[in-house]
C-alpha cells in the first residue's frame, strides 16, 4: 500500500521502531545524575591545548545491579566532557583500544577536512596493520554505498585530531562517525560533550559552575544481562553490517537514559541552572516539558542553539529535539517550595517513556546569576539577499531493484561523488524535502532556518544552526554559511540508521 514499506508506515509520528528491553527495568528517579568527568589537557602550550583521550571498553553499572560493556571514549558513556577556549587550537589524539576501526566527528566543529571524522578515515584497532587490513574492514561497498579501494584512509591504532576552534562559544559533542557502523556505535557508548567557551559568554551573568550542566538524553535497550541489546545484523560489528530490516527506520529505546543513567534525579536548589541539552538518541525525538504535581511549569528559557549564543533568550513551554539538536536553556527553580518535584517529560511517548528525569528541590540559596536581554554584543546575521545560490536536497527512500535505501536526491552516498561544490565564505539557500522525519546535519557550515513550508521558522530554530529537524513531507529553508575550510564535507540524515543506511551527501567547498 502507498507509504507502506519494509521501514515501515512513513507518519508524522513514527521516528522508528521500539526495541524492549529483556532485563528488568528501574523505577524512575532512583538514581542520581552522573556529571562526565572533565577531559585534562596533558598540555597548554602556545595557543595549543592537547589531548589524549582512549576509546576502550569497560563494564559500567546503568541499571541498578547490572553490568554493560560500554564502548566508550576513556571508558566512559558519556565520554569526557571536553572544555575548550575559543581562538586556541584543540589536539585531541584518540586512540583506538576497541575490537572496531572508529572514525570521530566533532559535530559542530568547524575543522578541516582531515580532521573531520569522515566515514571512511579510520582508526584500526591498536595492534593491527593497515597494510593488511581485515578486509571486511573496508569493504567495497555496503549498504548500496561505494567506496573506492583508495577513498580508504586507514591509521594504525591512533589519530590527532585538530581543531582550531574559531569559532564562538557553543555546546558540540563528538561522537563515533564509522562508514555503516555509526549507529551501532554510538549505541555502545561512543558521544560525548565538547563545550568551546570564550570571554564574551564568561562575562555574563549566566549559571556557572556546579549550575552549569550538560545533559545527553538519549534512549537504550538492554539484554536480561544487563548488556545493550541492538538489533544488529552483526553482534561482532566488524563484518556484514548493518541493522535487522525491521528497523531501517530507526532503533528506538524503552529505557530513557540522561548522562548514561536511567531516568536520573537530581538535586537543585532555588536557584536558576544552565542546562545544556543534547540529543543523542540514534532516532528518537523529543518534546520536552516541565511538570510539577502534574501541571506544566516553566518556562525554559533558551539561550543558545546548536552552534552559540542566541542574540537574545527565547521562552519556551515546550522544546522539540530532534536527534543531534542542542538547546542550551535556563531553568529558574526559585519559582518552587523547598521538596517540589520537576519533572522533564517527553510529551511524544506515552507510558515509560513519558518520563526523561527529575529535578528535586533540595534547599533554598542565593542566587546572583540572571539571564540578561541581549547575550550577544555583535550578533551575525545573514539576510535571504546575501545568498549566491540555491540547491535543493530531497531525503527520501528510494526502491530500486527491490532494494531500499535511504537517498538525498536519489542517490545513496558514495565517497567519490559531490552533491554540492560551494565556494568558500559564501551564503547560499538550501531547501530540503523529505518523506519521514529526518534531522539534516551539514559538517563544517553553520546555518540558519528561513522558512518551514513557506513560513516563518518556529520558535525553537531560532539562532545558527547545525542540525535542522526536517519533518515528514516538509520543505524547509536554510541560509549556510561556508567559510573557515575548503575541502570534501558532508552532510547527512542524523537519524543514524538512515546515516547509516545511506543518507549521506558530500559537498566540496573550493
Ligand atoms: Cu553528528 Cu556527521 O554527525
Ligand atoms: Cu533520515
């Protein structure tokens, strides 16, 4: 039947498909919020801060008296928080302890192509030979995607990645980017935070400190062992890839995890907080509401989107998070009694999954921060005049032969083809299509959204954008700037198992 097919009826609601957990699951709020640990720069020397961070595995406890094996930057899932200035160069060496090649994206990142995480740049395992690589490491195609035998470049156990941060401050994150492998992944545990501070956002009266937090709200599901269960075709994920065809359109969770623990609490006092909210989910999208003895409170005051400060803050009663989105907003908990219980919702999920996590108002204290009018002195703007050209992107399932992938334009992904070839530090207009919910994330060029569907952006686009939640037989417009490195970029579906299933494009910029 129309818009039925082996991914399944495309709606407005569906972002994917449940997988349930085996092992028993916790009652909410019972466990406390996990902060990542802060990454310690093994040196700071001349405008150069360097890092080393290994990705290996460990058993973690996630649900209360289970062990999972996490695949995880340093072990841990979250991996490190990373807190970089702005104007100086991060060099971040990552070194590859896992049984999989890896390849890492810093997303948001305005770095240089061969710094960029792409799909095919990989990291082999420790100890292997990249001259005799498993073959099935680099297959030549996979997933409908071709890959020519010299667009492999393999590094043997480790790689630097720079990244001169010219950018302003911002909330990104760097996740696993492994050509057919980046879903099952970043499942196992490789993402974390990567926050790019500079003076103008410290000079604020903002939230800081122990009331500035970063929040990864992503879904899982766990086997009876407490191991994370993925419906993938491959468990060893070194071979054959991919994920069962029940869920080409997306692995959903039914276990809410914030900050790698499941529907956590935590403790604040009557005082406002800066959260920085991610969604790291594979598929699943969010809209996020506070509640309190059953009534919505709020609001949530935006004041940085993807890729910065907003000029100015923006109020909320509700955010829609598509996968890989930030909003980084501001609660003021003075509003509630000492014992009142706030809840984060999930509004899109009924039952289990309604709840996200709980702040518990512990104590009264002073509070000396605020959230002023203009957060930017000098705000970038781009006006629809300043764009040279106009491209339009299609994101749709394709049937060709009986063989369905995910397309932009009709095409599955191949590392030798181009889809776009801006010039650099030019603006242009892109219009992307779809036929089912997907979060269209360009590397390198930060964006703003002009129109959805010929009218103004909602609310919760405002601001310079890397990500933009493209919702089912939408057309939404953005005006992307490229500018700080020429070279093969690319951008793709967000919802990794389309990622994955080949909704990527290349562009060069020149
Ligand atoms: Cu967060 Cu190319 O991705
Ligand atoms: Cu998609």
């Amino acid at each position: 039947a129309a818009g039925v097919t082996a991914c399944g009826e495309l709606t407005k609601e569906t972002t994917g498909k449940i997988v349930t957990s085996a092992a028993p699951l916790p009652e909410p709020f019972g466990v406390p919020l996990p902060i990542p640990q802060v990454a310690r720069p093994v040196s700071q020397e001349g405008g150069v801060d360097r890092f080393e961070v290994e990705q290996r595995k460990a058993a973690v406890e996630i649900l209360p008296g289970l062990q999972t094996t996490v695949w995880g930057y340093d072990g841990t899932f979250p991996g490190p928080t990373f807190i970089a200035q702005g104007g100086r160069t991060a060099l971040v060496t990552v070194r590859n302890s896992l049984p999989v090649p890896t390849s890492t994206h810093l997303h948001g990142g305005v770095t240089p192509p061969d710094s960029d995480g792409y799909p095919t740049d990989l990291v082999l395992p420790v100890g292997s030979d990249p001259d005799a690589p498993e073959s099935n490491w680099t297959p030549d195609t996979a997933h409908g995607m071709h890959v020519a035998p010299e667009d492999w470049t393999l590094h043997a156990g480790e790689k630097t990645y720079e990244y001169p941060l010219r950018q302003r401050a911002a909330t990104l994150w760097y996740h696993d980017h492994r050509m057919d492998f980046s879903a099952p992944q970043v499942w196992r545990g490789l993402a974390g935070f990567f926050l790019v501070r500079d003076e103008e956002e410290q000079g604020l009266p903002l939230p800081q400190g122990e009331r500035d937090i970063p929040l990864m709200i992503c879904d899982r599901a766990f086997e009876e062992d407490g191991s994370f269960r993925y419906p993938s075709l491959d468990p060893s994920l070194s071979g054959e890839p991919g994920v069962e065809s029940d869920y080409h359109s997306g692995v959903l969770g039914d276990v809410q995890l914030v900050n790698g623990a499941p529907w956590p609490v935590l403790d604040v006092t009557t005082t406002r907080y800066r959260f920085r909210l991610l969604n790291a989910s594979n598929a699943r999208r969010y809209q996020l509401t506070l509640e309190a003895d059953g009534r919505r409170v709020g609001p949530i005051v935006q004041i940085g989107s993807d890729v910065g400060l907003l000029e100015r803050p923006v109020s909320h009663d509700t955010i829609t998070m598509a996968p890989a989105e930030r909003f980084d907003v501001v609660v003021d908990f003075s509003q509630f009694p000492v014992d009142t219980r706030v809840n984060l919702v999930n509004t899109l999920e009924d039952g289990a999954m309604r709840q996200v996590m709980q702040f518990r108002v512990a104590r009264r204290a002073q509070d000396d921060s605020s959230v002023p009018d203009r957060l930017l002195a000098e705000p970038v703007r781009v006006a629809r005049s300043q764009s040279v050209r106009e491209r339009t992107f299609d994101f749709r399932l394709t049937n060709e032969g009986g063989h369905e992938m995910w397309t932009v334009n009709g095409r599955p992904f191949s590392t030798g083809d181009s889809w776009a070839n801006p010039r650099l530090d030019t603006v242009e207009l892109w219009r992307f299509s779809s036929d089912f919910h997907h979060p269209v994330h360009l590397h390198l060029a930060h964006f703003q959204v002009i129109s959805r569907n010929g009218e103004a952006p909602e609310p919760t686009d405002a601001g310079w954008k890397d990500t933009v939640d493209v919702r089912p037989y939408e057309v939404v417009e953005v005006l992307a700037r490229f500018a700080g490195h020429k070279g093969r970029y690319m951008m793709h579906c967000h919802n990794l198992e389309h990622e994955d299933m080949a909704m990527m494009a290349n562009f060069h910029v020149e």
